[in-house]
C-alpha cells in the first residue's frame, strides 16, 4: 500500500523548528545518522511532512530523495498527521470476506477522507491494516486503542458520533 501525502497545509513551529536543528547538528557529521534524525523528526513533528524532509536532507547534506525514500519505506514514518482520533479499519482476509472493506468505504465516504489522510479540522485520520488478532470479532477496527467488532456500514454513525465534541 503507497503511503500517501499529508492533504493538509505544514503547521510547523519555530521551537519544533528550533528542536530539529538541534538534533541534525548533533548527528551531521555521519550521513548514516540520517535514520535516526527522521525517527527524531518524527517524534517533533508527529509525522514527516516534505518540508521537514528538505530540512533534514539540507542539514545532514543528503539528497531529498534519499530521505524521501527512507521514509516510503520503512513503516514506521508517516507522511501524512495523524488525528486526535486514528482509525484503523482491519483489512486482514476474515475482517475483509465479513465485510471490512463496505465499513472501510463507509468511513471514507463520512470523514470525507482516503487511507492514509486526517480530516481538515485533525479531529479524525484514516489507515487500514492487515490484522489485529480480533478475528473473531471480523470486521473490526481501531480508533485509537478501543476496538469495534462485528461491524456493518450503519454501525460507522454511532462511532463517529462518540467522538464527535
């Protein structure tokens, strides 16, 4: 699954700013830190947006795309922020023959948002994954921690709405 661009505007801050600089000038003078500044960046910024990304290759003196394609590789980097509320939807083969994948549509046709984006206001960010060892609750799905199983398309009101302010 290609991971996707974060669909919202870069929010950074001067301290995160500040922050980053401090950890790429610890680290810059060995290119095989590079790793380690973005698992660094990522705990700042939550996520790499691009811009951090050319901060990181201007200051560690790689090119953008080998940041780049550390980042699409490794599963442990986001690209896009996640929300208050991180949805998972399982898409693991019991989840998905019980009807994962009308729930997973459901969810996106509501928040408005693809696998892989967060919602304008960052209340509610969408992913799918493969299997979270509930499969005899299939279909499920995460928000956050808390678990939802036995799902159908209309149970997708009911969730949203309690995490709704």
């Amino acid at each position: 699954m290609q991971k996707k661009i974060s669909n919202l505007p870069f929010k950074g801050t001067k301290e995160q700013e500040d922050q980053l600089k401090a950890v790429i000038a610890e680290h810059c003078d060995d290119k095989s830190n590079v790793m380690v500044v973005m698992q660094k960046a990522q705990d700042i910024y939550g996520y790499l947006p691009i811009e951090v990304q050319e901060m990181i290759a201007d200051g560690m003196g790689v090119p953008l795309e080998k940041v780049y394609g550390v980042a699409t590789f490794y599963a442990q980097f986001a690209l896009s922020p996640k929300g208050e509320y991180n949805i998972s939807v399982c898409l693991g083969t019991a989840c998905y023959v019980k009807g994962s994948g009308a729930v997973l549509d459901e969810l996106k046709a509501k928040l408005g948002i693809d696998v892989g984006e967060c919602t304008a206001d960052e209340k509610f960010s969408l992913e799918a994954c493969r299997c979270i060892g509930a499969c005899g609750l299939a279909p499920v799905l995460t928000v956050n921690e808390e678990v939802y199983g036995r799902l159908v398309p209309e149970d997708v009101d009911k969730i949203l709405a309690k995490y709704a302010d």
